[in-house]
C-alpha cells in the first residue's frame, strides 16, 4: 500500500502538471505546449491599454511590438510557451480597475506591459503594488506617476519630466516662438505635460485654455488662440480632439505652428486632420524606427509597415518580462529582478533608477509632412 | 471678461454657426415631442448616421481640397440628397421598430422611453462595429476605406476651403460660416411654412393637438406620426451637413453630446414649439461660447445646463412654451 503511494503521488503531480499546461484558459491564438512540462510554468504577460476605442492606435502599436518580443520567445522556448493576455481599457481610467483585479486574479500572469496611459496607470497600479504584479509602461508619461512609491512601477521611457522641458527648448529655440498658446485636455497626462510647458516657457505664454476629452467643437479656444496672436499653440491631449482642434484653427486663418506631444503620435490624427496636420511638430520620448534596424526590419516583416510610436518600448518591456521567465522567476520574484535589469535594448540601455524610472532618456523631435510622420532628430 | 469685449463678434458668429447644428437637430426632438409626447432619445444616431453618409458619399465622389465651384456645389448637394436620405430612412425605421409595435400595445410612456435608450445603443454600436459587420458578410476588400478604425474619428476631406467674405468687429466671418447660418434659417423657414400650410402639416398639428379627434376628423394617425419621424430625421440630416463642413470630423459616439445639446435646444426653447427649437438652439450656441471666453472652455458644458436650469426655473415651459398644437407654426 505504502509503496504504492509512493509511487503515485509524484504521478499525480506530473499529470496534473501535464493537464494545467495543456488547458489554456480561453486563448486560441497559441497552441498547448506539450512535453517537458514539468517546469513549464504556462506563465503569461499581460498587455494593458486601449486596444478599442478612439485611443486604440496607441495601444496596437504597443501590442504589435509585445508581440513581436513574443514570438522571438516562445521560438526558442517551443516546449514553453508563454501565451499574452489583454486588458482592453479603452484608455478609460474608470475601466481600469477592474481590468487590473482581473490580471491579478489570474495568477499565470507574472508581468504587465502597461497600463498605456498616464490616467489609467493611476487607476490602476496601486492595486498592482498591492498584488506585487509587476508594470513596465511603454507609455505612460506622467511623472508624478513614480512618485508613489509602488514597488512595482516601472517606466521603459522618459516622462513628461523630460518630454515637457524639450518641447519647451524645441518651442522656443528651434521654432523661435515669442507668443505661445498652451491648451490642455484636464487629463492626467495632457494638463500634467502643459503645465512643465507653461513653466518652461514662462512670460511668453500669451494665454492658456482647458478643453474637455470628446469635445469637437473647439470654436471658443480658436478664438481665444487667434486673438492672442500666439506664433505657436502647444497642446497636451490626444489625437480626437487634436485633430479637429488643428483643422478647426487652420480653417479659421490661424498661421502659426501647432506642438503636441506623443499622445497625438499616431497615423489617425493625420487621417482625420487631413491637409490641417502638416507641419504639426510632435514631440515623442519614443526612437524613430531607423534606431534598431533589426527590430524594423522584424516588425515589417510581420506587419507590413514601419514601427510606430512606442512599438519598440512595447517589445523592450515584453523582452524584459520573458527573460524574467527564462530566468525561471515568478510573480513575486519577478519585480527584483526587473529591477536589477541591465541591458541593451531595441530604444536604448534597460535599466532603471530607483523609483522605476528608465534610466537612459531621449527625446525626439517628428514632424508632419506630406501626411506622413518623420523624424527631425533629437532635441538636446 | 475682456477677451469676450474685444473677440464679442467671433464667440457670437461661431456660437451662432454651432447653434444653428443644435437647432435643426432640436426640431427631431421637438416635433415627435409634438405628436408623441414623447423623447426620442434615439435621435441623436439619426443625426450620426447622417454625419456618416455625408462623409462616405463625399469619398465616393472623390472631394478633394481646391476643386472649382461648380464641383463644389455638387458635392455639398449630394452631401445633403445623401444625409437627408439616411437620417430620414434611419428615423423611420426606428419608429418602426422601436415604437409603432409598443404603441399597438398602448405601452405607458416610460416603456417608450427605454426602447428609445436601447434604439440610441444599437444604433451607436452597429456604427462603431461596422469594420467587423462588414467582415462578416465578406466586403472588407471593397469598403476598407469607409469602416477602416471604426471606433476612432473619420474625417471629411475639406471641400470648402474657408475664405473670409467679410469682417466685423476684427472677426473674419467665412463662407461656411454665412453657409451653415443662412442655410439653417432657410431650411427652418421652409419646415415652418410646410407645417402651417401643408396637408400633412396640418395632420400633424391635428394630431399634436388631440389625436382622437384628429382620428375621428380623418386623419391617419399612424401615418402622420412616420411623416413628423421623417421630417425630424430629414431635419438631422441636414445638420449633419452643416456639422461635416463645420467641423469635420465624426465618429460612432458623436451624436451623444450633439444629442444632448440639442434636447437642452428644444427645452430652452419650450418644447414641442419649431420656432422655439430655433430659439434653443442659437441661445445655447451663444451662451456656450460666452460662458467659455469668461471662465474657460472646460466649462462650456456647465454654462449650458446651467442656462436650462436656471430659464426652466423661472419658465417651466422654456422660453417660448407653447407646444405644436397651439402655436400656428
């Protein structure tokens, strides 16, 4: 009898260790793993952000890279796939709480790609810190974001602590704007970015305005914008009212040069704008494409387009995450050693301060042209 | 405050020209009002699907910036043959579907009100999944273009370039603005002149003012009510226009805030009334415009509702209170 159980239990295990890797809660996209199961951990990553919804570009384009990163594993790791798992927030802040108990529920999952925006990552990162799940953002600029304290925030970008100061430096050396008008959408990243801006810029802002998100009508801050006679107009939002903003203030005569940052960094803003949009000058702490040619070469192999915003800190954060599970980490050993993390990535060095920040910042200058956006270089 | 005195006449011109949008869709609202005592809430996807078949028809045509005035003029007609169509066929079909089987049950009012709610999510849904829907029945290759990032924004290419036609008080007033203004007032005067003079005008003030001796009087209540839900979206569609060559830019959820604003148009401006409809929709325009040049435009909204508030607490009935059956118009 004895030896029997003996003999038994560690079939068990096996077995069931067998069957857990073969169930592959609701994901189709990647066949079950088999063989050597025994130390599969049939872990998954969690990709957060908008994946539907007026902001959904960026989110894709984050997605895109993450898959990427994915493929690259679960090839060499064919006997242990590691499968991604969506939270689809529509870049909705008061959706991402429940999104965030969903991941943490679901205890395959060691790691997060996100929260994408700035609004969300404060809904939701203080649940994961509490869970110890950890978030490498590929997005998320708002700085106070890293000042809270979570063990488990990280940031494979530079914020708007950076992002704001250029765009400010590029306002006013590059494009040598006397009169600024600086417009903010009340989001947490739109106005956190606008106000380093008005800061930066000090005496030359010649007027201020605050729009609401899914406004389309915006004929009271065009007035307000033509009036002051402002040479440049910074603003701190995303592409859905970006565009018809641009459109709405070129149609009513408005000459001078219209500055966003990487919210509005996405092929839909031109789409919508249309001849409004060019000469718009983007500001984005993410690298052009050309920067890892590898990785474009990768990504338009799979895509059939160039990388875009954030794709490459989208596969960074992912690669982070799988060398993680290569390593044989798990939820709760794995925020050690992202923080501990060192090395080269497709954007840039991978390493992060000690409050989560990247430790390596760039910030690059695009411009509009032709209804395409090109890079004009780094803003020192 | 300032910056209201010295730019009075471009918050006043752009609040007109939004407001004239906010009135055309106020007259939906406020004719089913009329003959239904009831609120369509579903009108405000009218309005959106109008938005949309201005927007595919001008991609179908191919418009583009800098054509001649003849073509231009075609494409803003076909604009109008093709919004005017869909809002007005959308209109009709939900009342339908959404309201004539509940009136046959003689539903309570409340019952109506939900199934417009529903009608209104449908609607937006069906819009903002179309990428999908067309996938399923197999026609991606063909329409990629007009259901490509069907939750995102979709933009009419600019056909009218604005050109400035005359200045007043440093305000360049353009041609789209004069367009969409006249051409709301224009539009109006003929729904006024149709409902006062009209045979089926007449049917549909019998039936605002007393549907059972209107019935008795014979006149054909079910078919009056498919007319008043006809002109209301046909209405729409016009507003669609004019919002598509003033603003641009529209996407599945758009009728939701246009839709609210306009319901707060044909409140203020007592509802079931046409002329009243108008009047809502140019003092909202305006007071919104005001409201933001003194306190900032994250407040536009709040000036708003707070106008209706405080105008429904001192005329319960808005502004010119009286309803279809009474007003001659």
């Amino acid at each position: 009898m004895r030896s029997t159980l003996k003999f038994a239990v560690p079939l068990a295990v096996a077995a069931l260790a067998l069957g857990a890797c073969g169930t592959k809660g609701g994901d189709t996209t990647t066949p079950a793993a088999s063989g050597g199961a025994a130390a599969c951990g049939n872990y998954k990553i969690g990709m957060f952000g908008a994946l539907t919804g007026p902001n959904a570009n960026l989110g894709i384009y984050i997605q895109n890279g993450v898959n990427l990163a994915l493929d690259d594993y679960n090839k060499k790791h064919a006997d242990c796939k590691v499968t991604l798992e969506n939270y689809d927030s529509q870049g909705d802040p008061t959706q991402a709480p429940a999104l965030a108990k969903k991941a943490i529920d679901d205890k395959k999952v060691v790691g997060i790609v996100g929260p994408a925006f700035s609004g969300e990552s404060k809904a939701a990162d203080p649940a994961f810190n509490e869970a110890g799940l950890v978030t490498i953002t590929p997005s998320a600029t708002n700085p106070k974001l890293a000042d809270n304290g979570w063990k488990t925030f990280f940031r494979a970008l530079g914020n708007d602590a950076t992002q704001g100061p250029a765009a400010a430096k590029y306002i006013k050396d590059t494009l040598k704007s006397t009169k600024t008008f600086v417009i903010d959408d009340a989001s947490e990243y739109g106005k956190g970015l606008a106000d380093i801006v008005r800061q930066d810029l000090g005496s030359q802002v010649v007027g201020n305005d605050t729009i609401q998100q899914k406004q389309t009508d915006f004929s009271a801050s065009v007035t307000k914008v033509t009036s002051s006679g402002a040479d440049a107009l910074f603003f701190g939002g995303y592409s859905p009212e970006a565009a018809p903003m641009i459109k709405q203030l070129r149609d009513a005569g408005w000459k001078g040069t219209f500055v966003v940052a990487d919210g509005v960094k996405d092929q839909s803003f031109i789409d919508n704008a249309k001849e409004a949009a060019e000469g718009t000058i983007i500001t984005c702490p993410c690298v052009p494409p050309d920067v890892a040619p590898a990785f474009q070469a990768a990504y338009k192999a799979k895509y059939n387009e160039d990388p875009n915003t954030y794709s490459g800190e989208g596969y960074d954060s992912a690669t982070i995450l799988l060398d993680g599970i290569a390593a044989g980490k798990d939820r709760a050993s794995m925020v050690d050693f992202v923080k501990a993390y060192d090395k080269k990535g497709v954007t840039k060095q991978l390493k992060f301060d000690a409050k989560g920040e990247s430790a390596d910042i760039k910030v690059f200058a695009y411009k509009v042209e032709n209804g395409k956006i090109v890079s004009v270089g780094e803003i020192k | 405050m300032q910056n209201l005195i010295d730019n009075f006449f471009s918050y006043t011109i752009t609040g007109l020209t939004i407001g004239a949008v906010y009135a055309l869709i106020a007259l939906g609202y406020t004719l089913v009002y009329g003959v239904l005592r009831l609120i369509n809430f579903a009108h405000s996807e009218v309005f959106m699907y109008g938005t949309f078949a201005a927007l595919w028809v001008v991609m179908i045509l191919g418009g583009h910036p800098g054509a001649g005035v003849g073509q231009v003029i075609f494409w803003v007609a076909m604009m109008f043959v093709a919004a005017m169509a869909m809002s007005g066929l959308i209109a009709v079909l939900l009342e339908r579907v959404a309201y004539r089987p509940l009136r046959k049950r003689n539903a309570p009012p409340l019952i109506a009100l939900i199934s417009a709610i529903g009608a209104s999510f449908v609607l937006a849904e069906i819009m903002g999944l179309r990428s999908r829907i067309v996938g399923w029945v197999g026609l991606d290759d063909t329409l990629r273009d007009y259901v490509r990032n069907s939750r995102n924004n979709a933009g009419l290419p600019t056909i009218i370039q604005p050109q400035p036609i005359f200045t007043i008080g440093g305000y360049h007033v353009t041609n789209v603005d004069i367009f969409v203004i006249v051409g709301a007032i224009v539009i109006m005067v003929i729904l006024d002149q149709f409902v006062k003079r009209s045979r089926l005008g007449r049917g549909i003030r019998a039936v605002a003012m007393d549907p059972e001796a209107a019935a008795l009087m014979g006149v054909n209540r079910d078919r009056v009510i498919q007319v008043t839900f006809l002109v209301g979206g046909v209405m729409a569609g016009a507003a669609a226009v004019f919002y598509m060559l003033k603003i641009g830019i529209t996407r599945y959820d758009a009728g939701f805030i246009l839709g609210v604003k306009a319901f707060t148009a044909a409140v203020l401006g007592g509802i079931g009334n046409l002329r009243g409809a108008l009047l809502g929709g140019f003092v909202l325009g305006l007071a919104e415009n005001y409201g933001s040049a003194v306190v900032g435009s994250q407040w536009k909204d709040v000036v708003a509702f707070v106008l209706l508030v405080l105008i429904l607490l001192f005329r319960p009935t808005g502004l010119l209170g009286e309803s279809l059956g009474k007003a001659r118009a």
